[in-house]
C-alpha cells in the first residue's frame, strides 16, 4: 500500500511559516540559518530533518560554515513540524 502524502508545517519564532509538501517522508524537525555577511543581505539557508538529532547536529556546521564563509553573524534554530491535513 502507498504510504499517505500530507502537508508539514513549520513556525519558526519570528512568525515565518513554512510548508513542505506533500511527502510521505518521515520529517519531525525543520532548522533555519539566518547567516549575517558584511556589506549584503543576510543569506537563508534550512532543510529538514528525520529527528531532532539530524537537526541538532547541523549546529556544527553552521559554526563551521560561519568561519569559513565570514560570516558576521549567524542565527540557527530547529522547530519541530507539525502535521497539516491536505
């Protein structure tokens, strides 16, 4: 039997919204880098993940990328996505 698409939802907490959809992949979690470059726009770069640890483990990354990339700031966050009915 073909596993059943639906919607996923992700609220991150400057009220941005985020769907991705439809999927029948087992996401729980959506992250976010809000990456601040000198002199240019501030760069977005996310994904999703099958767990909070997929997720979680993005933060090494990020530190990385930041030094590599010169970034001036960067903010990093994960929420957890949320089931919408199609």
């Amino acid at each position: 039997m073909a596993k059943k698409k639906r919607y996923l939802t992700a609220t991150m907490s400057d009220g941005y919204v985020k769907t991705i959809g439809p999927t029948a992949a087992p996401f729980t979690h959506y992250w976010r880098i809000v990456a601040e470059i000198e002199g240019r726009r501030p760069e977005v770069f996310w994904g999703h993940a099958r767990s909070l640890k997929e997720a979680s483990g993005k933060t090494t990354a990020a530190r990385e990328a930041a030094t590599q990339r010169g970034w001036k700031s960067y903010a990093f966050e994960i929420v957890a996505l949320t089931e919408t009915l199609a």
